[in-house]
C-alpha cells in the first residue's frame, strides 16, 4: 500500500514583499544570519534597524531596508 505524505505549509516557498514591515520569522529565510549576529550588526549599522510596534517586545524591520541589505549585505549601510 502506497504510503500519502501530507505537504507541510512550509513547503511553499515565502515571497518578502517590498512594502511594509515583517517579523522575525518571516525574514529568516532570506537572511542567513543568527538572530544575535543581526542584533550585532544593527548596533553596528550594518543591518537594517528593526521598528517597535508598540512595545519593547514587539518588533519589525522594514522590509524595503531589507530588500537593500539583501542586493549588499557586504557594503549595506543604514542611511541616516
């Protein structure tokens, strides 16, 4: 008997909009980076600055920012 395989949701592949914000969990597959090597790199202004969303805890990064870090990330500076 053949066995069925169920397809997980994260089998299909994300797509980051240009606009907006996103989470966490929503960048990490496109930034190969550990959570606290982002965090380095955001003190360092190496990283896109992440946005509080009305709490300390809640937190975002614009996904354009990430969209200029993606084309460099070697020479990714924050503007400003």
């Amino acid at each position: 008997m053949p066995m069925k395989t169920a397809v997980a949701g994260n089998d299909v592949p994300k797509v980051l909009p240009r606009d907006g914000f996103s989470r966490w969990n929503d960048l990490r597959p496109f930034v190969p980076l550990s959570r606290e090597t982002v965090r380095k790199r955001e003190l360092e202004g190496r990283f896109p600055r992440r946005v509080h969303l009305g709490s300390q805890r809640s937190v975002a990064w614009p996904n354009r920012e990430i969209f200029r870090w993606i084309q460099d990330p070697a020479n990714y500076r924050v503007e400003g």
